[in-house]
C-alpha cells in the first residue's frame, strides 16, 4: 500500500476543511498508530481555538466534517485503514499535541 499520509495532511489542514463550508479549526493532527485491535489506523485530531463555544461542537454540528474526514481517508487508503477522528478544544489535546 503506498503511504498517502502526507497527501491526506494536505487536504484536512484546516484551511482546506474551510473552504468546503466546515467551521475554522485551529490545527489538525493526524498520524498513523496500533488500534487496540492490532491493527494499523490512521488519528486524527480536529482541533478547535479553547474559546469556541461546546454549541459548536455538538454532534449534529460536527458529524459531516468528521464524515468527511473519514470518507476521504478511505478513498485514499481504499478502505484498508480506520480513521480514529477525535474532536474537541485546544485545551483538550494540549498534552498529545505538544
């Protein structure tokens, strides 16, 4: 399989998610890792400014971004990896991000 990872960061930077209407996000992470399966996934973390209101960021807000995210992971990797997609306030990830 070849490694898309690098493609796949290009388009989820959190310009990119703009310009296809979602709401502006403050970094996006994403890395390959071990599920608790064994198996081999892609993180991703969709990362938003601390003072974003939780409003912003009920489900029904943010399941077409995340189903985004995930749709274009596996047309990428043609469905062979999970997308593992976490969203959530900067303060939040501030230990797996630094």
């Amino acid at each position: 399989m070849r490694d898309d990872l690098d493609e796949i960061r290009e388009r989820i930077k959190p310009d990119e998610l703009v310009k296809q209407g979602f709401p502006r996000l403050r970094d996006v992470q994403i890395f390959r890792g071990i599920d608790s399966a064994g198996e081999e996934s892609f993180y991703v973390y969709l990362v938003f400014p601390d003072r974003t209101p939780d409003k912003n960021l009920a489900w029904k807000r943010i399941a077409p971004m995340v189903s985004s995210v995930r749709d274009l992971i596996w047309n990428e990797t043609g469905a062979r990896l999970w997308p593992y997609v976490k969203v959530d306030h900067r303060k939040e990830f501030s230990g797996r991000l630094a």
